[in-house]
C-alpha cells in the first residue's frame, strides 16, 4: 500500500505498511482499486449518451464511494470488495452506452474500462498495479491525487445535499470530467493545475448546494447555548456529519425515554431549529474524533456512526458502536439504508440503549455555536460598528479539522494567545481545540464564532465575502482576516481548493503541509497563492497581526 491522503501521513511521506489511522494494507489497496474503476466509469460516461435514471444512479455511486474512501470512514474489506463488484457491473452497463456511440473504437480504451477480474484474488494483484506510486512522475502523481483528494471531499458535500434531495449535475459531470482526466497521460502539470483549481470552482457549488438543502430542510443556524453535561437517562452517541441519519433518530426515539447526544461533528445540528423542538436531545458528548477512544467507553450507551471520522474502536465498547451509510468497520453492526427511500430502522439501537446506564459525566456547563452566515449578516451593524472602531481588530479564521498529533496543541496556545481585540471563525472539528476556553466576547459578540461543521465553511467564505461588501472593499484580501487552518483529511482540501477559488491569499495550513504536494507543486500554490505551513505561535501571532 501507499497513502498519503491525509496529514498523518506516515514520517510525513506515506503510509505503507498499514495507516497511522488504522487502516490495514488490504483495504487501503481495494481503495486504490475502487477508485481505479470509478475513473474508467467515468471515462466511459464522457463518452456516452446515458438514460437519466442511469446517469444519476452513477453519480449516487461515484459520490458513495469516493466518500467511503475518505481518511477514517471505511475499514472494511468486505464492504470494498462488494462496491469493486458493483462497479464492475455499472462499468458494463455504461460500456455498453459508450460502443453505441464508439462501435470500433476500442483501441482508445483506457486500461481502468478494460481489466476484468473475477474474485478477490484478482482484486488483490490488480489493486497493487493501480496504486498512487503508478504515476511515475512526482507532479504529476502530486496533482492527480490533489485533484482527486478534492473530488472525495465534494463528493462527501454532493452526499448529503443528495440525502435531503438536491442533485446538481454540473457538480456531478465535473466529478465525472475530473476523474476522467486523471487517466490521461496527454494532460501535462499545467492542464492539471487548471483542473484543480476548477475543483474549486465546483467546490464552492458543492458547498452552497448543501448549505442550501440544510437550511431549506432544518432551518437556518441559530445562536444557542450546547449543553456539555449528561441527564439520568440512557442515551445514544451520534457522531459524523449526516443531519438525515441525526433526523431520523430523532424522531424514532421521540417518547422512548432515550436520550440523543451528538459527538465531534455533530455538535453544530444543536443550532438547527428543525432539531431544538426534541426534548431528548440533549447536548453534545465529549470532544473531536481522536479523543472517541476513551469518551466512547465513558458513554456506556449505543454509539452511530454516520460518517468519518472513526478511529479503531476499543473492546470495551466495540459491542456498542454501529455504523451507517459510507462507513464501516469489521465486526461492527452496519444499519442499512432503508429500501426505497423509507427512513433506516433505528430499533436495534433504541433497544439497545434501553438495556445500558446513562451516560458518565465528562464536563458541564454550555458552549455557544450558530455563527453561520444568516445569523452573523443578522449582526453585520454590530460587527461593522465593532471594527470602525477599532474593538475588533483582525479576524482569525481557524477552520478545519481537529487531530490527535501533539503539535495540534499549537492552535489551544494560538487561540490563548490572541489578543482581546480579536475573534476567531471556525467551522469542522478544529474548534474543539479553543471552543471550551474562556475567550469572552468583544460587545456581545463572542471571541469564537463557529459557523458549523467543516461542511458549513462554506458559511465562512460567505461571511468574508459580506464584510467586503459591507466594508466597501474592491478585494476579499484587503479585509483584516487571516487564515490559520487546521487540516486533517481530504474534506478539507476541496475547502482550500474551494477558498483558492474565491480569491482568498495568504492561507496557512497546519499542522504541516499534505505530503500530497510535490515541491514544485507546492510552490505553484506559494507562487500563486501565497500558501504556507505554520510555525510557532509567536512568530506566526507576528505575522498574522502584522506586530
Ligand atoms: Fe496514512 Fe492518512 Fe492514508 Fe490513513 S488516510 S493510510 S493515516 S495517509
Ligand atoms: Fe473533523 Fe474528521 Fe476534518 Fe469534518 S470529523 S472536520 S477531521
């Protein structure tokens, strides 16, 4: 194997022999392998003139399993080898549409439409000759991954704007185009940097898709007070980033006596107002992902998995974890989608919870969130007023994603170290480093505005491009924001991709840069972008004030 998708890349270069996230050998080549046949699908679907109902059933796939290989969302073989099997039969089907239209053209297709394979053996030796280190040229292999790093992280927002019925088929066809492309050996590192920042471009659309099904469907945020404590009933754990799985349970727990807590990046469905009329749901559960290991056994309830992030679960409550959708775990339950279109069956959960104590208290007391882009233009007179004045002096965007490496510690001490007259504006599980300290508020408005989940930045960039407007601003730069953003996995490279798009310069990324970058792709992005790393709080406090 070999993996560098994400920033705990093994020694900073590569996972080879199995993941520093747990993920073992074999299921990170039938990954490989996977996205090996989605890129022959796609070549094919190009080509090809598609009934719709076979066109949107390719993009429900390609988006299911471009997600299901994002960092923490999927550790089982089996589940991998059953969509490889789907995938070859789609890819048939879509063949068959591409030689109406090609009869006698075979010669022009690609290896990734023309391999077959028929069990798992066959996977297994395909899977090694499809890999990353496949593409001998270090940039071009650096900008074919970055390019499909992004298209996992829209896949995952065209996800679940699809679970509450919005398609976009611009989104759909670039994703189509994008993989595609990675196949062509003619496109030299120029045509892939054009392609990648494309990405971008339908990044912002993928973002504004979801941010649009979400408040359509729940509302828009609300300023709201979580509570961090528990009650004296039993409970169910619900972490990852899906509102309809978090809906559902919601409703089939209503009246049960089970109480409903969110972890990690479910935290921000708090500040829903579709979700504030259930008494049951009680507040949020512990920290980001990485720190599950020990809140999960400390919860003593059922724990669903909706999306990433899921580390290795512990024995102590391996009997209480489920997962759903995209993500899977060997020997952890899987509650299935429910057929055709009906809500999934959350019984076996209730009933388990039912038969559990309540949860253990970890902390008390309440944190405040709902700082999307509704309610922050709700306090634009506020907020304009703070700034001519001088109270608020500079904007710190801290987005991204929280992680379990020591030097994470660096954002806590940033965030501490932030002078009073600045507020910091996050989104993703990056908050929970500096979210439970006191910062205090400048006028009312609270030092940590937090938009959401790191779906929801797209909220930030809408934030930035409102205070240009309000300001009277020609540029998004000569606003008093910097950006100092945590990644972790590959929804945040199409969140960079997507604030690339939007103009925005000078972001720094941390806790180190992705090993993805080449060093001459990462100085296209220094070149072009002004990109760069972090290094320590005082230099970069420096830097960012401009002290
Ligand atoms: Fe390594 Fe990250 Fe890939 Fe896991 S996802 S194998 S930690 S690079
Ligand atoms: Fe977090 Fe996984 Fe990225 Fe969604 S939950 S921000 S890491």
């Amino acid at each position: 194997m070999f993996c560098y998708q994400c920033q705990e890349a093994a020694g900073g270069t590569g996972c080879t022999n199995a993941g520093v996230c747990g993920k073992p050998e074999d299921v990170a080549n039938l990954q490989d392998l996977l996205i090996y046949v989605l890129k022959g699908m796609a070549f094919l679907a190009l080509g090809s003139d598609l009934p719709e109902h076979i066109e949107r059933q390719l993009s429900v796939f390609t988006m299911n399993s471009l997600f299901a290989t994002i960092t923490n969302a999927n550790f089982d073989h089996d589940s991998f080898v059953s969509q490889i099997r789907t995938a070859l039969t789609m890819r048939d089907v879509v063949q068959h549409y591409w030689y109406e239209r090609h009869a006698g053209d075979e010669a022009s297709l690609p290896d990734a439409v023309l391999w077959k394979a028929e069990d798992e053996i066959q996977f297994a030796i395909k899977a090694k000759q499809v890999g990353i280190l496949s593409t001998a040229n270090e940039d071009i292999r650096s900008l074919r991954e970055l390019l499909t790093y992004g298209l996992k992280g829209m896949a995952a927002y065209t996800y679940h704007a699809h679970q509450l019925g919005y398609p976009h088929a611009a989104v759909d066809l670039f994703l189509r185009r994008a993989l595609a492309a990675t196949l062509d050996d003619t496109l030299t590192a120029d045509d892939l940097v054009a392609l990648v920042l494309e990405a971008g471009k339908y990044g912002v659309e993928a973002m504004g898709l979801l941010d649009q099904a979400n408040t359509s469907t729940y509302g828009h945020p609300e300023v709201t007070q979580v509570n961090i404590g528990v009650r004296n009933r039993p409970g169910i754990l619900i972490s990852g980033h899906d509102l309809k799985d978090l809906e559902q349970l919601l409703v089939q727990t209503e009246g049960t006596g089970v109480d409903v807590y969110t972890h990690s990046e479910m935290l921000p469905a708090h500040y829903y107002p579709a979700f504030k009329k259930y008494s049951h749901f009680v507040g949020n559960y512990g920290n980001a992902w990485w720190e599950q290991t020990k809140e999960f056994a400390a919860f003593n309830g059922p724990i669903l998995m909706t999306t990433n992030c899921i580390v290795p679960p512990k024995a102590s409550y391996m009997d209480r974890i489920y997962t759903t959708g995209n993500t899977g775990y060997p020997g952890v339950r899987h509650l299935p989608d429910g057929a055709d279109d009906t809500p999934k069956d959350f019984s076996e959960l209730i009933k388990h919870a039912k038969s559990c104590p309540p949860p253990t208290e970890l902390e008390s007391g309440q944190i405040v969130g709902g700082f999307a882009h509704h309610t922050v233009t709700q306090l634009a007179d506020k907020i304009v007023q703070a700034v001519e004045t001088g109270a608020i002096k500079r904007f710190i965007v801290m987005a991204g994603c929280d992680g379990r490496m020591k030097s994470r510690d660096y954002y806590t001490e940033f965030a501490k170290q932030l002078p009073h007259d600045t507020v910091i504006l996050t989104a993703g599980c990056a908050k929970y480093k500096y979210n439970k300290l006191e910062l205090g508020d400048i006028g009312g408005i609270p030092r940590v505005l937090d938009a959401g989940q790191c779906n929801d930045s797209y909220s930030l960039a809408v934030i930035a491009l409102k205070l240009k407007e309000w300001f009277g601003l020609e540029d998004v730069n000569q606003l008093p924001i910097s950006y100092n953003i945590a990644w972790y996995e590959q929804k945040a490279v199409i969140v960079l991709l997507a604030l690339l798009h939007l103009g925005v310069k000078n972001i720094h990324l941390g806790p180190t840069l992705p090993a993805f970058l080449s060093p001459n792709v990462a100085q296209v992005l220094i070149d072009k972008f002004g990109i760069g790393g972090i290094t320590s709080v005082e230099e970069d406090m420096a830097l960012f004030l401009g002290a």
